[in-house]
C-alpha cells in the first residue's frame, strides 16, 4: 500500500463529496523545503472549506526514512458533526503509528467501532479531554496498514454522515474547537519535530496558521491574506 497514493485519493475524495473548495495559502505555506539528518526534507500543505466545514487541511513532510501525513476536518460549530483527525507516521521503522479520531463537543455523538488493534500504551494525558471512546490509536505493519487504513476510513466517515444530516448542535462548539486546536499546537510534543528541520519562526507561524490555527474565523480564506 502506497501511503502517499492512498492519502492523495482519500483526502480529496472526501472534499468532494461535502463540496468543498481550495483555500489559496500563502506560498511559504503550500511548501517548506528544510534538513532531516543532514538530508533535505520538504513540507507541503493544502487547505478547504465549505458547506458545512469550516476548515479542512492536509500536510505531508517527507525527507531520507521520513513520512508523515496529517489530515483535519473542522466542521461548521453550529452543526452536530465531529472534528475529525488523522495522523500517519513513518519514520523508516517497520511499524508505523496511525491515529484518527471523530471527535465530538459531547459524548452523545456517532462512535466508530473499537479498534481491533491495541494501542501501543496509552494516549497522551491532554488527548482525554477530545478523543472519543473509540479512537483508532496503532502500531501497524505495512501488511497491516489496509485494516487500519479501513478503520481510519470509518472514523472520517462519521463527519460526511454528520454533516449531510445538517441537525443543528444544541449548542455552538466553537470553544470546544479552538480549545482542541490550542491543546493539539500547545501540548503535542511530536510537533517540536518542525522546529528543528524548519526555521523556528517558520514553524511557529506555520502551526498558528495552518496545522492548528489560533483563531477559528468565520473566513478561512484570510489565510490567504
């Protein structure tokens, strides 16, 4: 299984099918070249909005033994739809690590089903505060990456069903969303890893603006600005 392939079909195929349109970031943004143990590495980001979603992105980094994917659906706070997350990583071992998650405001939203696979250990302490009861949190091999890519599947499918349902949310879960994105950019350490193969400033404007940005507007094509 391809990953690279695999992310490039699933993350404009689900785009398409809430309808959703290319935000227009700026060029320091769409791509980032930087050093990987002394080897080049690059970024690349591509962001969406729409109907029904407020924010969607998709980021690869890639360098010598290097792969990492991480994909974001933030949908409209006014509806009952949950943010959805996903992280692949490869860093030249011979399992990778996958994460994805439909998390929702409240415990009263659709659950995927529990993961056959067994988390590695348990999630970090600030993750108990988002993640849903079932979060889909692995170690895989590559002969095992299309069960778990299946799994993944399932998790993002919850926000298109949620979000084609369009019931309002009882209340709005606009703070629960920024307050996910500031844990997420504050508290996930795995994100030190773009300090140190890109410039320090770069980074930080980068997570601000992109992977997990300060302020959720009503006008995602300000990022553009």
């Amino acid at each position: 299984m391809n990953l690279e392939e695999a992310v490039g079909r699933l993350y404009p195929s689900v785009n398409g099918r809430l309808g959703l349109s290319a935000l227009t970031l700026p060029p320091t943004f769409r791509r980032a070249e930087g050093q990987w143990q002394q080897q080049p590495a690059v970024l690349t980001a591509t962001a969406h909005a729409g109907p029904g979603i407020r924010f969607s992105r998709a980021t690869r980094l890639w360098g010598p033994g290097l792969e990492i994917h991480n994909l974001l659906w933030v949908p409209d706070p006014g509806l009952r739809a949950p943010l959805v997350g996903v992280d692949v990583v490869d860093v030249g071992r011979p399992e990778l690590v996958v994460v994805a998650d439909a998390s929702w405001p409240t415990a009263a939203g659709a659950q995927a089903a529990p993961s056959r696979f067994p988390p590695p250990g348990p999630l970090p302490q600030w993750c108990g505060r988002f993640f849903s009861p079932t979060p889909l949190f692995a170690r895989v091999t590559r002969a095992q990456l299309p069960a778990a890519w299946a799994e993944m599947e399932e998790r993002v499918a919850l926000l298109g069903e949620a979000v084609r349902r369009g019931e309002p949310a009882l209340a709005s879960a606009a703070s629960w969303q920024q307050d996910y994105l500031d844990a997420h950019r504050t508290e996930d350490r795995g994100l030190l890893l773009l300090h140190t193969i890109f410039d320090p400033a770069w980074a930080r404007s980068f997570l601000e603006q992109v992977l997990f940005p300060t302020r959720i507007g009503d006008r995602w094509s300000d990022l553009s600005r």
